[in-house]
C-alpha cells in the first residue's frame, strides 16, 4: 500500500487475547525502531507491571508502564498501568488519571486515543487489536478525523472479535489486516523513517 | 485541508481553555492554570458537550454569570475517585514500615491532602486502631472540595462498596473482622462514630493554601498526577516543610520524588509503595 509516511507514534488497544498479539507484535519488531508505542490493555486492578516486564524481555523495543510526566521517545513502548487512564500531554509527556471508568473500563482504549489524536494529528497510527467489547471504537473515530491512520486487526484472525468488528463498523478504519501484515507495515515504515534520515544527511 | 483547519479548531479550543482556567482563578480563587492539560480539557469538554454548548468561551460566559455553576466545574475537575484501602500493599507497608516508627513518638500528627471522601482516612483511622495508636493522634483530612468534605464528615458509604472495601482490608493486613467497623442501614454503611473522634475534615487548596506545622506523616495519594511539574515541586515543598526531621511521605503509586526539587532532602524507604523519609541529616 501507499502511505505518505509522516508517522512518529502508534497507540494500540486490545483487551481479551490481548497480550498474545503483543507478544507476537513486540518480538518482531525491528531494532531502532524509530516510532514511539502506547498501549492501553485492560487488565484486572491488581496486575502489577507483569506484562511491561514480559515483553520487554523478548522486544528490542524497551517496553515499561507508563509513569506519569514521563516524555515519550522512538523505539520506547508504553503501556497503561492497571487502575489508571493514560493521557498524552501537548509536550509529548505522558499524564495518567484515575478518573471514573469509561465504558467499565480503566485504562480506557478510547481516553488515550482520544487525547493522542489531537496532539499527534497526522503523525499518528491507531490500532485496535483482539478483545471483547468495543472500547476504542470512537478513539478511531477521533484518530481518523485528525487525520491519523486507523488499522485494525482482522476479525477473521483475532482470537475474540467484538473489538476488531466494533471498530470496523465506525467506518473510519483505513486498512484491516492481519497481525503479520500489520507488523511487516509498522518495520516497514521505522525503515522508512531511517531512510529519509539518511538522505537528508 | 481539512487537517490544518482541526489545527485552527485546537488551537482557538486552547485559548479559549487558557482564559476559562484565567476567569475561574480570577473570580472563584481556585487555580487549575498549572494542572495538566489533557485531562483538564478533557473534562472541559465533556461538560460543555453535555450542556450542548458551542464553545468554550459560552462556558467561560455561564461560569462567570450564573450563580452556582461553578461548584459543577469543581466537582468535574476535581476527580474525586477513591476506595477504602486502594492498593492494599501501600497500607501493608504503612503498617510494618511506618507505624512501628510512629509509636515511638509520645504524640503522632498525620495529614491527609486530597482526601476526597475520606475513605483513605477512615482506612488508617481502623489501622491506628488496631496498633494501638490511634488515641495519641491528631489527623488532618483536608481537600479543596468542600462537597467532597461533607460527605467524609459523614464516613456513610454506598453498602455495595463493602465488599471491595473488606477485600481491601484484608490483603491490607487487617487483623480483625471488617465488618466491626461499621453499621450496615438500608443501602449505607455506616462507619463508627470513634473512628472519627481525632479526625478534623477541613478545607485547604494545596496550590494556594500554606503549610502544616510539625506533622509526622504526610498522605497525598493520586493527587500529584493532575499537576505539571511546576505546581508539584511547589506542593512536594509545602510537604518537605510541614514534616518534623525524620517524618514520612506516602504518595500514589504512580508519583514519584525522583527528579523533583525535594529528593535531596528524603530517603526512600519503599520505592515500590512510594513511601519517602525526611532525612535527620539535612544536606
Ligand atoms: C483522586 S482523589 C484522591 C483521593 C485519595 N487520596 C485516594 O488516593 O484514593 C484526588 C483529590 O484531590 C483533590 N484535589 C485536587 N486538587 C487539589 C488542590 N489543589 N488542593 C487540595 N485538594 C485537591 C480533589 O478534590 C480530589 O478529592
């Protein structure tokens, strides 16, 4: 596909069957990868920054929970700590409240996508990946509006669907793929990225 | 096209924010101008959108001309949300870490800032009971919300929180039977009146209000995470201040001292439950 490639950030939300896809996506992502990642997952309140430590263990990415006022930086992925929403500031930094439930949930998929789609405009890529409810659907929604790219993973593929088909039905997604296509877009556009740099040197 | 015009849109949509935080500070005294944006706004909006306003500068309008409108601002920007002993592991350090400490002093002054509606005070009330402390000390709860305030005056809370609250309890350490502790009335648990016998609720702005004096432990959770760096520094100051030499600091999970103005001045004594020391020795 052709991309105008203006990317510097990708938010991603997923819920059940989330943390297979990640893994799979965090593993092959390249070295230097030159995008900044935020992830909200739902999890259960006491989940205690298990998952971060996970997949920062098979990732060249550095994988950490968010903390709060904390700047973003390429080849860095953040994800949402349980209990709390997960906002991004007009500085790039990153700001975390524990306001109430969006949809029954926090993190909320839609809080972060909603605030990063505002202040990444078009630099932005949103992904909705497996889960069980349609959380992050008006994220996408956003996201598209301020023109950023919109993805979601195939229904088909995904180990729970309602999320995947919540969010296609906003008619605001711009690709549906599968998880080896969406990986293999994202590497191809941190390539890209060091490319252009080249050139310009 | 269209993308530079949603550019426009944000930015008239700042300004405007920046001159409703300005009019609200000017008039009601209440200063929301160094919290962080994204959440402000976010808030913001959602009520001019509930209202079917068209702009901010209509809300700034209502916010300065109708009476008592401003009290729906406060309770949108004041996220009031808490439980009796969240994250249970931060009040099972406070009890094996601090209190033992604590008892040592003939006379223990704790204070609460941001206590919403006081059901983190009640949470240490029952566990300074329980250690045998709670007669020789004198709690300060205070908030800037005076709503909020009322309601923990109180210490009613909604029954079918009990049952989070007891788990809560119970993984907090707690060494007796939740359910001493209050009375359950219709759809309300009623805490016990002595819980609340050395408790003063009282109204204090942490960004404007000044220091306490001589306090052994400070309790601000979650409240940090709403302001920028700026307005925390001065608040972490206000903290360092009112602590005697070697009191304690217990923040939110997610707040930090690393990389503020006071961490030279406090040790760590659980970094993972965010309780801090002030050291004996001053640098
Ligand atoms: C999320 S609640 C935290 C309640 C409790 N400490 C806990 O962790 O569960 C945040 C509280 O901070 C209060 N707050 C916000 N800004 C404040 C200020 N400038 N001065 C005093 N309290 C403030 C709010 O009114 C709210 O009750």
């Amino acid at each position: 596909m052709e991309l105008n490639n203006t990317y510097k950030v990708i938010v991603i939300g997923t819920s059940a069957g989330g943390l297979k896809v990640l893994k799979e996506l965090f593993a092959a992502l390249t070295p230097n990868f030159t995008l900044s990642v935020l992830v909200v997952q739902h999890l259960s309140p006491q989940s205690d920054g298990f998952m971060a430590h996970y997949l920062n263990k098979l990732s060249h990415l550095t994988i950490k929970e968010a903390d709060a006022g904390e700047l973003l930086l390429p080849n860095h992925a953040y994800i949402a700590p349980a209990n709390y929403h997960l906002l991004v500031e007009k500085d790039h930094s990153l700001s975390l409240s524990v306001s109430e439930k969006v949809s029954y949930a926090r993190p909320s998929i839609d809080v972060l996508f909603e605030s990063a789609a505002e202040v990444f405009l078009d630099q932005l890529i949103g992904i909705v990946l497996t889960g069980a409810n349609d959380d992050g659907a008006k994220g996408l929604i956003n996201i598209h509006q301020f023109g950023g790219l919109t993805i979601v993973q195939d229904p088909a593929e995904a180990e729970v669907s309602a999320m995947p088909l919540a969010a296609i039905q906003t008619g605001k997604v711009d690709h549906v793929l599968g998880m080896s296509e969406i990986i293999k877009l994202l590497n191809t556009l941190s390539e890209q990225n060091h490319l252009g740099k080249q050139r310009s040197i | 096209m269209e993308q530079t015009e949603h550019q426009n849109e944000i930015q008239t949509e700042d300004i405007e924010l920046e001159l409703l935080l300005e009019a609200i500070f000017k008039k009601f005294g209440y200063d929301f101008r160094d919290y962080n944006k994204a959440h402000v706004k976010r808030r913001i909006l959602q009520r001019k959108q509930s209202l079917g306003l068209r702009s901010l500068s209509d809300l700034q309008h209502k916010t300065l001309h109708e009476k008592g409108f401003i009290d729906v601002l406060l309770r949108d920007l004041s996220i009031n949300v808490t439980e009796m002993y969240r994250d249970p592991s931060f009040y099972a350090a406070m009890r094996n870490e601090v209190l033992p400490i604590l008892k040592t002093y003939p006379y223990i002054k704790i204070w609460h800032a941001g206590c919403a509606t006081g059901e983190e005070v009640y949470s240490f009330a029952i566990m300074l009971k329980e250690e045998g402390l709670y007669h020789r000390t004198q709690i300060y709860a205070t908030d800037f919300n005076p709503v909020v305030l009322e309601t923990a005056r109180k210490g009613i809370y909604p029954i079918s929180k009990i049952k989070e609250f007891t788990a809560n309890y119970q993984q907090a350490g707690g060494t007796h039977s939740f359910s001493e502790y209050y009375l359950a009335k219709y759809d309300s648990a009623i805490l016990n009146q002595n819980l609340r016998e050395n408790i003063v609720f009282a109204e204090h702005n942490l960004v404007t209000d000044s220091v306490f004096a001589e306090v052994h432990l400070i309790v601000c959770r979650n409240v940090l995470i709403y302001f920028n760096k700026t307005l925390q520094n001065r608040v972490l100051q206000i903290f360092s201040e009112s602590l005697i030499k070697g009191g304690y600091l217990g923040l939110g999970s997610k707040e930090n001292i690393m990389f503020t103005d006071i961490y030279p001045f406090f040790e760590t004594l659980d970094s993972k439950n965010k309780i801090y020391k002030k050291k004996v020795h001053l640098p």
